[in-house]
C-alpha cells in the first residue's frame, strides 16, 4: 500500500500502463452498451411493434441492471479483486448482443436489455475503479482519458449504423458489437492485477464512515442528474431528431455519433487542464455549457440550431462523471470501490429514472416537452456543484 492507502500496482499485478489498456478495452465495450439502445431503437420500432411507452421501458430495465450491478461491483472488486469479476462481465455483455441479434419479440429485447445492464454496469465500475487506483497521483487525468475510450465506444455503434445498416443489416452489426465484447475479455484473462485490497477481511465499520459522507452523497446527486442526461440524450435524441427536428434516420445516426464525438474530444481536453483549472472549476464549466446546449435542443428557433446543440450536449457533458469520480477516489482511496459502489447506485439511479420520464411525458404530450427533462437536469447540477464547492471551502478537512 502507498501512504495514502491507494495500492501498490507493481507488486501482484501488470504495471499502470498495462492494467490501464484493458480498463480503456471495458469502457470502450460500455460506451456501446450505452449507446446501443438509442442507435437501434428506430429500426425496433420498424420491426417490432412497440409504443414509446414501452421504449422507455427498455432504459428502465437497463439501468436497473446497472443499478442491480452497482450494488455489488464496489465490495466485490474491493474484498476480491478485479480480475474474475470483469471477465464475467465482459462475456455477459457478448451474450446479450447476440441475444438482441436473433430478438424477434419485445420480450426477448426486453430480456437482452436487462443483461446489457447487468454487464454494462459492471464493466462501467470495474474500469472506473482499477483506473482510479492505479493511477493515485493523477485520478482526474486517467478517469477522463477512460471516457475518451467511453466516447470511442458510444460513437462507434451510431457510425457503424448510420453507414451500414442498410448494406449488413441490424443482426450482423449486433454480432460485430458481440465480437467486440470480447476483446477486453481476452485482455483481462491474459492480465495479472493487483491484489484485493481488503484479501484478509472487508472493514465494515470504516466503510460505513465512508458512506456516511456528505461529499459522497453530494457528488452521487449531482452524478444522479448527471447519469438521467447522459442516458436520455444518448436514447431518446435519435428519435427527438427525426419526430421533431424533421432529420432523416441517417443524419440522426450521425448527429449521435457527432454528440458521442463531442464527448470524446471533451475529455481529451479535459485530460490536458483538469489539473491547472481545477476538478470543482471544470465541472461547473461543464456544466454550464451544457444548460446552455439543453436550452438549444428544447427551444431552438431553427433545426440547425437544435442540431449545434446535440454537439455542444456533448462537450458539456464530457467533464462531469469523471472529475466527480476522481474528487470521491481522491477523497477515499482505500474503499474507492464501495464507494464508486455508491455513486453508481445513486448515478443509475438517474439514468434509470430520467429516460422513463421522457417517454411517458414523450408519450402524453409529444417528445419537445420530453426533451424538457434533460434542461431540468443540468439546472439542478450547476446548483449541486455550486452547494459542493461552498461545502468544501466550509470543511477542507472532509473532502481530498
């Protein structure tokens, strides 16, 4: 252990760089995850017959697999270590592509749905966890260059539709994205990783001090409408384009990757000056950005307008999830994945909670007052980052 209780990675596992590569392979097999839904629900609503209502039904079963996952990842990575448990996730995610693959009822997409959560979520926390310990002297820096591989994952399923779904066909890109799983899955069997940190016994009573911080709930709220954005902008956002907008399917497709795309080039930034602007700075920023985008999409005054701000969507949300998880590993390095735990149970929340609501309101009274919900959202999220920020200064001694 290092003096701040953070592992040592080059005793009992591959150095950082390494053990980072197959980190970057799971998070980039998650951004297909989350992007998958929103990039193929056009073509169900053509082949399987399907109201809104039960689309959004889709997201809820989802993250409530990620959410099932996210109560478990954290002790289990923490008390047994990571390899095993990534392993499994990454063959559950495979499974659950082919599974969509040969769907011919809403059930069975149902059913695919649940497992891509159970994997997804999994694969999400695990990556996120190892990328926060194995780098302790630069946890802002490695988290945001684990979501650049994020967006290279969610912009690859949209591209790849967009482009070739008329020439492939829906089944046979399904089984690309199966075939894709497994490459982080050969990564993590040919690896050896750090140790567990807690081999000999999980802690409860200290790690009940953890989840009794108010950082940790401050930051799992403001990640809660986070997570509600991310997922309904990356699932609803197709379908708001060509109902609303007037876009074509295709130029849909290309607007989301063009928004996974925004995400992915803000976080390559963000890697670059996250350490001179600060981790509060650059997620008030973020954030900022993107309420002004949210405005954009909900009440533009043209088309080209609504499409700039899917981009700018994008941008402003590439900074918020990873900063905030570094501000937690930070703050609690021995349990970063109890904690992590937490803050997914709370993200997920959201997420599953947010695209719900969009399809019902979507449902009742048309996908413009739906796309309401995601400007709420970022409302509520400068709010917490400013509540964060001024608690902080009030108790140094509470947080990193």
């Amino acid at each position: 252990m290092r003096d701040d209780g953070s592992p040592n990675v080059t005793h009992g596992g591959e150095v950082p760089a390494r053990l980072m590569s197959s980190a970057c392979a799971g998070m980039f097999v998650f951004g297909i995850v989350m992007a998958i839904l929103g990039a193929i629900l056009p073509t169900l609503f053509d082949t399987i017959s399907f109201d809104k209502a039960q689309a959004g039904n889709l997201f809820l079963f989802m993250n409530a697999g990620m959410l099932v996952m996210s109560l478990f990842f954290g002790p289990i990575v923490d008390r047994f270590g990571f390899k095993l448990f990534l392993m499994t996730c990454a063959s559950v995610v495979a499974l659950s592509f082919l599974l969509l693959a040969r769907a011919t009822t809403y059930e069975a997409v149902l059913a695919a749905a649940v497992l891509l959560g159970l994997g997804g979520g999994g694969l999400n926390g695990g990556t996120n966890a190892l990328a926060s310990d194995i780098h302790p002297d630069r946890r802002g820096a490695a988290l945001n260059t684990l979501g650049i591989f994020f967006g290279f994952g969610a912009l690859t399923m949209p591209f790849l539709i967009g482009s070739f779904l008329e020439l492939a066909g829906l089944d046979r890109l399904l089984i690309f994205a199966a075939v894709f799983s497994l490459v982080p899955f050969a990564l993590f069997a040919a690896m050896s990783f750090p140790k567990p940190k807690h081999a000999q016994g999980f802690p409860l009573s200290q790690a009940a001090e953890v989840i009794r911080s108010p950082l940790l709930w401050l930051c799992g709220a403001l990640l809660f409408f986070q997570s509600g954005n991310e997922f309904t902008i990356g699932g609803w956002i197709t379908s708001y384009l060509e109902e609303v907008i007037g876009v074509t399917a295709r130029a849909a497709s290309f607007l989301l990757a063009a928004y996974w795309a925004a995400i992915m080039l803000g976080r390559l930034v963000s890697v670059r000056i996250v350490d001179r602007m600060g981790k509060g700075r650059l997620v008030l920023a973020g954030a900022a950005v993107a309420w002004i985008a949210a405005l954009l999409v909900a009440w533009s005054p043209t088309p080209a307008a609504a499409q700039a701000g899917v981009v700018l969507l994008g941008l402003g949300f590439a900074t918020i999830f990873p900063t905030t998880l570094a501000v937690i590993g930070e703050a609690f390095p021995r349990f970063s994945g109890t904690a992590f735990s937490v803050l997914f149970v709370i993200a997920l929340t959201g997420g599953m909670t947010a695209p719900w609501v969009t399809g019902n309101v979507a449902h009742t009274h048309g996908l413009e007052r739906g796309m309401l919900v995601p400007l709420v959202s970022c409302t509520m999220i400068v709010i917490l980052q400013l509540v964060i920020t001024r608690w902080s200064k009030l108790r140094p001694n509470s947080g990193p």
